[in-house]
C-alpha cells in the first residue's frame, strides 16, 4: 500500500493551567482535523431553505471542506452533520482552530471505499463506477495546507446502507470495515486514530443484510480498540425510512460531537 505523509499528534496541556495559561496553548496548537467520510446520510439529506440563516453558520474557528474546496453549509441545498458538529466543537474548544474535511458519496458500499480498490469487485454493489473513494479522501488531505502541527482527531464514518441490500456485502462488512480501519490508521501515521462510527438503521424490508451490517459495526466496536458507535436508531427521518431529516442530522451532528470530546478527552 502507497504510503502517505502523516499528520502530526499534538499533546493537549496538563490540566489544572490556570485560565488565561489554558487559552494561550488552546491558541498555539495545530488545527484539529476531522474525516467526515460515508454515504448519503453523511451527505446529509437535510434541507437548508428550512434552517434559520443563523442555524447554518459555522463559527469562525470552524473551516469546513467538500472535498479540497472550502465551503459553507448555507451555499447548498442540503445539509450534513457538519453544521452541528462544528458549532458544538467550537463551543466546546472556542480557542482551537477546527478542520472539518467531508468526503462522501451516495449510494456508496464499502467496496467502493476499500484501500485495495477493485472495479470488478465494486460491481458487487453496483459500484464499478464509483471509486477509490478511499485513495481520493487521502489526496484531498494530502492537499490541503493544514499546517506543520495539524492534529487528525478522528475518521466520523456513517455508511453501511449500500453493502445492507446485498447479501455478499453484507456478510464481508466486517471484514472490509477492519481493512479500511487499518489503512486509515497505516497511511495517515496514527495507529491508534479514533474511528466514529454511526450505527446504521435501513429499514430490513428492502435492505435484507441490515442486521448483519449493525452486527458487524457492533463487532467492529467491541473488538477493533479505538472504534466507538455513535447510536442512531432513534433519529427522526425523511418518509423514505432511510435518510435522517432536518432535526435527525442536526441531532447526528451533536453526537459525532459529543463522541470525539470523548475520545479527545480520554487520550
């Protein structure tokens, strides 16, 4: 596997700083960068004209990247968890610069995210087209100048619904999910990289390896160190029983948030 250069873990200050003492190292650490990556629900299915303008601005800490190109929520037409995330980030480390990178595509299994990228295996899921979504996130972050102390916080990863109609993926996700765990944790030099994985709810009727799918994300939780569920499964969503609604993905976004507070908290 082609190698990539790696971004740099920075140590947070000791605890118990004074006030001001606190502030100034929150100022001189390198920006905390966050992997948004998945399918169609870390798109986001939401619906921008319905927020208030003051509801899809990120504060000014907050960058926010689709793809290599910087972006704010308000510009689309639909929304992710990035606007709920990055507000409550910020308000959690206001003196902290924070680097949202999402790189997401719908209707994508994780056979058009695998390291080892293979069209023909990518056919499975309908996917030849599609990919290497995986070697693709990593050239966006090799791209983009996040400074010689950039901090990678964690991969925020919801996608599991694709692989979820079709038997063959759904038997092999947890295979393919610990391979792509490890290749994010291998190319970008953090073997011990957070992994933030929403636990994916496809209505069973028309996704047959839905269960199969959440067991292997549970597994993956319980056995892989470093990978946390993010619980979905009382989200509202749109009537397609599938897609988390305006008040679903803002609700997502507080999670993710609240999960790498967590993780950033107990490293």
């Amino acid at each position: 596997m082609t190698s990539h250069r790696a971004l740099v873990w920075v140590v947070a200050g000791a605890l118990g700083l004074m006030a001001l003492r606190g502030h100034l190292a929150a100022q001189n650490q390198g920006a905390l960068v966050l992997l948004l990556a998945g399918q169609s629900n870390m798109v986001g299915q939401g619906a921008t004209d319905d927020l208030e303008a003051s509801e899809a601005v990120l504060p000014p800490n907050v960058t926010y990247f689709i793809g290599s190109q910087a972006a704010t929520p308000a510009e689309r037409p639909r929304f992710g968890p990035e606007i709920t995330l990055g507000q409550d980030l910020a308000a959690a480390m206001p003196g902290r610069k924070i680097v949202l990178v999402k790189h997401a595509l719908g209707g994508t299994s994780l056979l058009a995210w695998a390291p080892q990228w293979d069209s023909t295996r990518a056919e499975i899921t309908g996917n030849a087209a599609v990919g290497p979504l995986y070697d693709q996130l990593l050239e966006i972050v090799r791209g983009l100048d996040l400074g010689p102390e950039a901090e990678l916080g964690a991969v925020l990863w919801m996608q599991g619904e694709r692989d979820a109609r079709m038997g063959e993926a759904g038997a092999e996700y947890f295979t393919n999910l610990t391979e792509l765990i490890a290749a994010f944790r291998g190319d970008l030099g953090s073997p011990e990289l957070p992994f933030l994985l929403g636990l994916v709810n496809p209505p069973p009727n028309r996704y047959p390896a839905a269960q199969e799918v959440r067991e292997a994300q549970e597994r993956a939780a319980r056995e892989i160190p470093g990978v946390h569920l993010v619980a979905t499964d009382d989200l509202t969503k749109w009537d397609d029983d599938l897609h988390y609604d305006n008040a679903g993905i803002l609700e997502l976004g507080r999670r993710f948030a609240a999960a790498v507070l967590e993780v950033s908290r107990v490293r």
